[in-house]
C-alpha cells in the first residue's frame, strides 16, 4: 500500500520528508521583474540537474541553471511574499533537501514544499544537550498539536507543546549542528508547514462547523 502511494505522490509533485541534506549558501541574488533569481552554492550542487525540485528552507524550488559554480533557482513575488525569501541576502545559510525518490525511505514525514506562512521564534531554551524552541503563528493559518509533525524551515520536527497559534519543539544536537536553526535569535522569522493530514482535517472540521 505505502510503495503505492509514494508512487502516487512522486508522479503528481515533488515529496520531501524533512531530513535537510546540507546547508546551502546564498552567493548572489538578482530582481527580475517581480520575481528574483537566486546562486546557490551547495555540496550537492554537481549532482542536481536542470528542472529537479529542492526544497530551500521548506520551499520547493526548481533548479533553473548553473553558473560560476553555482546553481540558479527563480522565486515568484507569491513566494517572496508568504515566505522568508523575500529577506535572502548573500551569505544566507539555507536547509537543502533533494526530492525523496519513488522508492525511498521515509525518515521524517510527508512534505510538499509548499510554506503556510512564517512564524516567529519567541525563545531558545538551552536545556543541557538539547534546545527547546518556541514559535508563534497567525493562528487562521494552521494548526499544530503534541507529537504531531511541523516543517520548519525544511526541517521535520516533533512538536513537544501545543496551544492556538503557538508550540515548541526540541532539538538535538545533530540537527542543531546541521542546520541553520543554531544561527536563529529569537525574533527571527521562519517557513511554516503544517502537516498535510492535520490541513485536511481542519479544513472538514470547518467546513462542518464554520466559525
């Protein structure tokens, strides 16, 4: 049933699962219109190809090109807008993670690449060997509940607290060391994906019960 429905997933749209592959640097950036093209300098950029989709801090991205040693992605003003993109700058440390392939393993949980909204991070807590992060949201925007999955920036996470428009979660220190969440400083802004399951099931509920 599940080799079936990663099939399914994988011939409609690019399926991520949240494990980043490694931290990507912004090199350069350049307005076209109202859209922007980005160089990406990556550790993994000799083994991606024109149109394949990465995830770039939880936003799927098609790779456009190559040059000066890099490889170019093009974002839109609806993603510059709903997303941290829009605030990219050369140096920029980006989560990276290639589509999953039909056939792979499901290490963290089903992620589309495509970010609700952004939220805040309100506090760091250092919990001797682990940190503890606390996020707040526009609320109309999703929904989270304990132990269930959150995307942020690219990273599938186990949310330890729940409440409306806020939650938690903890990091270990592999992915603290891997990612881009130890540079963060409370205040900082990052993408938000919701679990898909949950958007579903918040939407029937609301449908069934409109506010």
């Amino acid at each position: 049933m599940c080799q079936y429905f990663y099939h399914f997933c994988s011939f409609f749209a690019a399926v991520f699962t949240g494990i980043i592959e490694c931290l990507a640097t912004v090199h350069r950036k350049e307005q076209q219109g109202n859209n922007v093209q980005f160089w990406i300098s990556s550790p993994i950029a000799d083994a991606l190809k024109v149109d394949q989709s990465v995830s770039h801090d939880g936003v799927c991205l098609t790779v456009t090109g190559f040059e000066q040693g890099c490889y170019t992605v093009v974002a839109i003003n609806e993603t510059l807008q709903r997303t941290t993109l829009g605030g990219w700058i050369d140096g920029t440390l980006v989560n990276t993670e290639r589509c999953m392939p039909a056939n792979g393993r499901f290490d963290g949980h089903i992620v589309q690449g495509h970010v609700d909204c952004t939220a805040v991070l309100q506090t760091i807590e250092d919990e001797l060997g682990s940190w503890v992060l606390t996020f707040t949201y526009p609320e109309a925007n999703g929904m989270t509940v304990e132990k269930g999955s959150i995307c942020i920036n690219g990273i599938s996470l186990t949310v330890v607290h729940s409440s409306p428009g806020k939650f938690s979660v903890a990091i270990i220190p592999y992915t603290w060391e891997h990612t881009n969440l130890s540079a963060l400083k409370a205040g900082a802004i990052v993408n938000i994906e919701f679990d898909i399951v949950g958007k579903y099931i918040q939407k029937m509920m609301l449908q069934q019960h409109p506010l």
